[in-house]
C-alpha cells in the first residue's frame, strides 16, 4: 500500500496574523521583526520577498532593499494562539499528525482511500482551517515527506498539490537542489562547485560519488533527490514543561553563590529548550529552606529560549520570593507553557550580534557538552574546588 503523506505550512504566518488584526497591511511589503537597525527580519510578505528580502536578514539591509516597506513588531502571544487553534483543527480531524514547528505539520492519511479519499480529506481540512481562523495555507500530498514538503513549496502562495505514487523523480528533476530540505548555503555551496545546480543532475550521479564527498549525508541527499524518504510520521506530543533543582549538601544564606547556582541551572535549562526547538511562557523559581517549607513564585513573559532574558526574570523572582533571610536547603527553576519555536522566533528583541552569539555557544556546548560554556557568574563557585553548594541537581 502506498503511503499518503500530507505536508501542511501556513503561508507567510506571521505576516498573515498581522493582516488579519490590521487588513489594511494587505497587499503591501511587510516585515515582521525588531525594529531597530540592529534587528532582523523574522518573517516578510511575499511583496517583500520581491525585492530580495528574506527571513534572517539584518533589519537595516531590509529597509535599504525596500524603503516602503511597513515594519510590525512581534506579537508571539498572538501567534502561538493561531497555531494553537490550527493544531485542535487537526488533532480533531486527522488520525496521525506530526507538529514540526509553530506553522508546520505532516499528516499520515495512509489508508484512508477505502473511505472517502485522501487528497479529497486533505482538502477539506484545509478548506476548514481557512474557514476558522482566516489564514491562508498550503500543502502537497505524495507517499513521503520529503516529497511533500517539496510540493508545499511548490504550490505556494494559497496552494495544493497532488504528486502520485511513482512520479516523485520526475516532479523533482526539474528544480533546484535548493528545493531539498537539507540543503543548506555551504551544500549548495559545494554541489554547485561541482556543477549540480538541479535536483535531475544529483538524480543521474552515483549515490557512491556523493557518499565520497558528503559522507551519511551523501547518501540520504541522494535518495531524497531521488524521492525516497521511509521516515515516518513521529505523532505529535506536546512537552508541557522543563525543569531542574539542587539541593545542596551544605545549607546556604551566600545570595551570591545562589545566583550562580542559577544562573548555571538557567543556562543549561535555556539550551536544552533551543535544543528542542521550544520557547517558554512562564517562568517558576522554587525555595525550599532548612526547616523544609517550601515556597514558589512563577511569572508569565513572552515567549523566548534566550538565556539573558530568562536569567534576569529568574533573579527577579528569587528576589521577591526570598524573604525570611533562612538557609536554604534547595532551589528549583522551571520553564512552562511550551511551545514549537525556532530561534527565529525571539528575533522581535533580538540582534544580528546576539543570535550569532547564541548559535556559536549551542554549536560549542553540542560538540564539547551543555558545560562547555557558561556565564562567569554561573562558574565563580564551580572553579578551583571553591563550590560549597556541591550536591544533588535532577533535571525533568
């Protein structure tokens, strides 16, 4: 039995929300990001994308290729409600779906021909999402995801699209290899200094040869040129919450050495959310003091997975929470309301210098471990055996 394998993306979706709230944003060059020089752009409108903007760009080189253009700033709140309601739609309507980010779904209708027919359901889903909440959207179906992520692409803006079993090489030959998901800039870099810029051309060499230059991933880049991808449908489930305690050996009043405990628990706990590709809401801090009473405070914020945002609203509620001057036997922080989120996300406050910042410290902390790097702060009482709050931390 073939596969029927649905790749749902919502066009646009932040410029899109943004023109539900304001229509009179329709039909003009939008950006959506921070608003300083120093920001970037999170998303744009495809009037935007006509002159050459895209999403990750320096805000200030946007403006200067559209002067025109109208900037909104980020409402993450707003958006994560539409994606929210998106996914009820389809966790109510389909048997197995997958939730790869905030805008972006696979769904599994393997099987459901003998009903009523797949591309048929498919587009009657879509025609309901569109009903209820206002948004455009498209999606391709064929028998893998690669193959209907591609598609997606190609039936944009407002689009469907059907690829029969059988036809994948031959919808895919005509295109650019920067049509497969896993072509990134240095790749396509490479594949075009060796003279392949169409998927056709990567379909006629040998898996072999791009084994030699690429390695695993010569082989996976050839059999997805090629239209094959097994990999399955993972069924969506949504993390609600992350957190991490220490409970010290020796109890503690050293306000300083606390916060570097936390700031530390902080880090690690921010990277694991970028990690996951998730932002959260909420923030928890936990104290449990010598006589055993234990006391929290939680605060809601806009969603984020950045460290400096998420340690200064941690201290701020250790400051507010901390109020019987006791020793302390354990802290606790938690991160809650999760959400799919790509770092993209947090570029509404961000700058070019800080996401670049971000992504060097998470490349370093993947290849040498989440303790490759850390704030000062969090390593004064890490160093030279000088930590008197050694002792048990459990991270959920």
């Amino acid at each position: 039995m073939d596969r029927k394998i649905v790749h749902i993306d919502l066009d646009t979706f932040f410029v899109s929300v943004e023109r539900l709230i304001n229509p009179a944003l329709n039909g003009k060059p939008v950006l959506v990001g921070g608003s300083s020089d120093r920001g970037v752009v999170a998303a744009c409108s495809y009037e935007a994308r006509a002159f050459g903007i895209h999403s990750a760009m320096p805000m200030k080189m946007a403006r200067q290729l559209c002067p025109e253009a109208i900037l909104v700033r980020g409402d993450t709140a707003e958006y994560s409600k539409f994606s929210n309601n998106i996914t009820e739609i389809i966790h109510e309507n389909v048997p197995v779906y997958e939730k790869t980010s905030i805008d972006e779904f696979y769904i599994d209708f393997t099987g459901m021909d003998r009903f009523f027919g797949c591309y048929k359901i498919a587009t009657e889903l879509r025609q309901k999402i569109m009903k209820e909440t206002g948004l455009p959207i498209s999606f391709a179906m064929s028998t893998n995801k690669t193959v209907s992520k591609v598609g997606t692409g190609e039936a944009k803006p407002n689009g469907q699209k059907e690829i029969l079993a059988g036809g994948e090489k031959e919808f895919l030959a005509p295109l650019s290899i920067r049509k497969i998901p896993m072509v990134g800039t240095k790749t396509y870099q490479l594949l075009r200094g060796m003279g392949v810029l169409w998927i056709k051309t990567l379909q006629e060499m040998p898996c072999e040869l791009m084994q030699q230059v690429l390695g695993d991933n010569g082989n996976l880049l050839w059999r997805k040129a090629n239209g094959i991808d097994n990999s399955p449908v993972i069924p969506y489930s949504e993390r609600k919450s992350i957190s991490t305690e220490r409970t010290f050996d020796k109890d503690t009043i050293d306000i300083k050495g606390l916060k570097g405990v936390m700031t530390g628990m902080t880090e690690k706990l921010a990277y694991q959310l970028r990690n996951e590709n998730k932002l959260t809401a909420c923030v928890t801090v936990k104290i449990r003091y010598s006589d055993f009473n234990t006391f929290t405070m939680q605060a809601c914020i806009p969603y984020t997975s950045l460290d400096h945002v998420l340690i200064e609203k941690v201290n701020g509620l250790f400051d507010k929470l901390y109020q019987k001057r006791m020793l302390i036997r354990l802290v606790g922080i938690k991160f809650s309301h999760l959400v799919q989120g790509s770092h993209q996300f947090d570029m509404f406050e961000d700058n070019v210098e800080q996401i670049q910042l971000y992504h060097a410290m998470d490349k370093l902390r993947k290849r040498y471990g989440r303790d490759a790097v850390s704030r000062a702060v969090g390593m004064d009482y890490k160093m030279y055996g000088m930590n008197p709050f050694n002792g048990k931390e459990s991270i959920k």
